[in-house]
DNA sequence: CACCGTATGTCAGACTTCTGACATGAGCAA
DNA sequence: TTGCTCATGTCAGAAGTCTGACATACGGTG
C-alpha cells in the first residue's frame, strides 16, 4: 500500500475535492435510502414533485441531473409502482404533468427525514457564514462552468 | 414550462448545489474529453497513474471514486489499447503495480491541459480567498459525512 | 397560411457501473 | 504451526444511464 507519492496536486485541486464531496455525499444517501427501497435518482424524482406537483418528465430529468430517457425508464416503473400518476393524454402538446400519488407522498416522508438528517450531519461543524460562503462558491462555479461553452 | 412553483428549498439546499457544480463540472470535462476519446473515469485513471506511478487497480478505483470491480473493467481496457502495463504476475501477495506507457503518457499531456483550462474557468472570479474557503468547506463536509456512519 | 427551429415523450440498443461471489495472499493472534 | 481477519484481483450477472433516433407539438418568422 504504497500511501506516500510526490506531492500529488490532485490533493489541492478543487476539482477533485469537489467530485470527492459530492460523491460522499452520495453513499451517505444511499446508505440511508437502500433500507428503504429506494436509490439516490428515485428519491431526487419524488422529492422535485412534492416541491412543484405537475412538473414534467423533461422537467424533473433537468432537476435530477440525468437524461430525459433516465428520467421516463424511472417515471414508468414509479408510475407502474403506484408512486406517481400521469394523465394518459396531454391536456395540451404532449407534456404530460406528473403528481404524487398518496403512497408516493408517505413514501417520500421517511426518505425526506432520512436525506434531512444526512445533510445536516454534513453541515455540522460548519457556521452560518461558512455554509454561505460556500453557497456561493458554489453557485459561482457552476455560472462559470456553464457560461463560455 | 411552469418555472415558477413554491419556494422550493432545494434551491436552499447545499446538498443539491453540491450535486449540481459536480454534473456542471463532469459534463464541461466530458465535453472537452470527448474530441480526444476519453472519458472522464478514463482520464482519472490515467492522472492518478500520472502522479503515484506503481498504483494498484483497488488504489485507482478510490482514487477515481468508482468500485475496484469498475476500474477492473477500465484498466483491461487500457492495456488492451496500450495505455498503461501492469505485470503479468505479482511480485507479492496479489497487487498488480500499474504505470504508464509512453503512449498513456502522450495520451494524458492533451488530456490534462484541458481538464486544467476546465479547471481555470471554474475558479474564474473567485478570490484567492475564496478558494480557500470554498476548499476548506468542502473538507469539512467530507470529513463530517464519512465520520458518524 | 406555410415553414423552420426548438422541445417533448418514447423506443431501442449499447455502454458503464454496480452488486454478489469466489479464490488467493498478507498480517496478526492464539 | 493453525486459524482468523482483511484486502486484493477477477468473473458473472443485474441495474442504471447514456447516445441515437423518431414522431409529434408548440412558437415564432417568412
């Protein structure tokens, strides 16, 4: 287990901190979510329509970070799962707006605590002023990334 | 495209920011990658190798955040095409040391200048101090997430 | 009106990553 | 020594996500 190597700068890249927070962050969730049957994207998709009910397929992929096509593999076995519900038509175009059924809704409740409580122990230790500041470190980043393609 | 729903507290959450600068960073990567047929795990590999020659496939898969069984599949891959050795057989116990080839090397010089211009954009208007912050944040959400399991 | 660009929902196939499992080898304790 | 624990490399199958493609529908401009 060779441990020690030259001063590898990967260990003062804010790239690769960012990817290392951000995928603690993940086996946090899922540790929490897998007791309860559910995955990171599953919860992400529950949790956008309890915030914005009607919000489409389209929408929520944006939401989740993932793909469109993701996103409808994912709604079709929550909708055939009685956790969400679809109109079969478009009342107009085709967007079709997706709700909470209520065994989506209670469902939702233990993971939301759960996922609560994860982020809360990942703010511990941190001030207010730390947390906002990192705030909008973040959000500077993301403008910077997505800004000059 | 209702974009106007409740006050939504994911815009609140520092969680679901911290996913959204990483998907803003993977994908800027991915999109200067892709011209040059790499992926982003891809060149992770191949960076780390950079840096600590003599890693094994377990030491990469943490490195690259990703399952030794994953990094498996990668590392075959590159050897196949010529991008990194490893010995036939270990010289102790299991661990099979990797490194570079020349070819991996030349691969990675275009590879990692441009994930460091991905890598100058992001950070762009923020302050020395900022970074800082932003990096010492990002530890301590590491630390407090991986700490109280 | 017709046209074009954009956005959506969906299907199909391929790729990546994961979980589960097994055998091997190092390190340590009884 | 024997036994136990842990880590490693690897194989096989399952699950998730992606890219590519198509038809449809809206919104603007000609």
């Amino acid at each position: 287990m060779s441990k020690e190597g030259a001063g590898v700068d990967l260990d003062k890249s804010l790239g690769y901190l960012l990817k290392e927070a951000s995928t603690a962050l993940r086996v946090a969730m899922e540790e929490v979510l897998r007791p309860l049957g559910m995955t990171v994207t599953h919860y992400s998709c529950l949790e956008l329509l309890a915030q914005r009910p009607g919000m489409s397929n389209s929408e929520l992929a944006r939401g989740a970070f993932v793909t469109r096509q993701s996103m409808n593999v994912l709604l079709q076995a929550l909708e055939r799962d009685g956790y969400v519900a679809r109109p079969a038509e478009a009342a107009v175009g085709k967007v079709l707006p997706a709700q909470l059924t209520p065994r989506g809704r209670q469902s939702l409740e233990e993971a939301s605590a759960a996922v609560r409580a994860v982020e809360v122990r990942m703010l511990a230790g941190m001030t207010e002023n730390e947390q906002e500041s990192a705030f909008r470190a973040l959000r500077s980043m993301i403008h910077s990334l997505r800004g000059p393609a």
